[in-house]
C-alpha cells in the first residue's frame, strides 16, 4: 500500500491524504481545515475507542491490503458533532485499521471516498 500526500502538477496536495493498495482499492480523505476542527487519520492495530495521543502515523506499508468487505462508520468522545470512518486493512493474517477522524462542532465536514478500480464504493462526510 501506498500513501501519497504531497506535491500534484499544479500546486500542493494541501491536507488530501491517499491510500492505494496493490489491487487498485484506493481511499481518499480530504482534512483540509477550515477553523476550529481537528481532522486526520492514523493506523492502530484495532479498532480505536479515542484518538490516540499522540498521533503517530504508521507510513510503511508495503504489501498491505484493503478489506473491501469491512467498513466502520462511528464517533468517539472526543469527535463532538465529527465522527470516525474506519477501514481494515490485512497481510496475510496479519490486521490493522486505517482511521480516518474529524473532531468538529458541527460547521466543517471532511468527505471521504473509497474506490476499487475506479468504481466509488463508498463515500461520505465526517
């Protein structure tokens, strides 16, 4: 799997983080911040009950995998109006989980879309 968040053609990704896996499964997130919300995204070895502190993120990834079939949508405590999308990743029998968050009042949403060879799957807002 790769992360890409960096430079485009055109300019700078700003907070647009990417996710790719070898079989064209792709998540996207968009955590461009606006004001007084917190978005972001980490990987933790199961499913998270709070955004952990701190916040490390997990970049090497090679020969990870998306579950396609596991899809969480939740909140924490600590989201507010927010909420958290997570998705399963594997290797062998190996597991982790991508969280993408947004912890916000309610005024900024942070979409989301998941794709597999290019067919949107799954796409919402936190």
């Amino acid at each position: 799997m790769k992360i890409f968040e960096g430079k485009v053609k055109n300019g700078d990704w700003g907070s647009k983080h990417n996710f790719l896996d070898e079989n064209d499964v792709y998540v996207g997130y968009d955590a461009d911040q606006d004001c007084c919300e917190n978005a972001d995204w980490f990987i933790s070895d199961k499913i998270a009950d709070k955004i952990p502190e701190p916040l490390t993120k997990e970049t090497i990834l090679d020969g990870w995998l998306f579950d396609t079939k596991f899809f969480k949508e939740t909140s924490f405590p600590d989201t507010d109006e927010g909420g958290v999308a997570i998705f399963r990743i594997t290797k062998g029998d190996k597991e982790k989980y991508l969280h993408l968050f947004n912890c916000q009042n309610g005024y900024y949403g942070h979409g989301f879309t998941m794709e597999i060879k290019g067919i949107v799957e799954k796409k919402g807002t936190l």
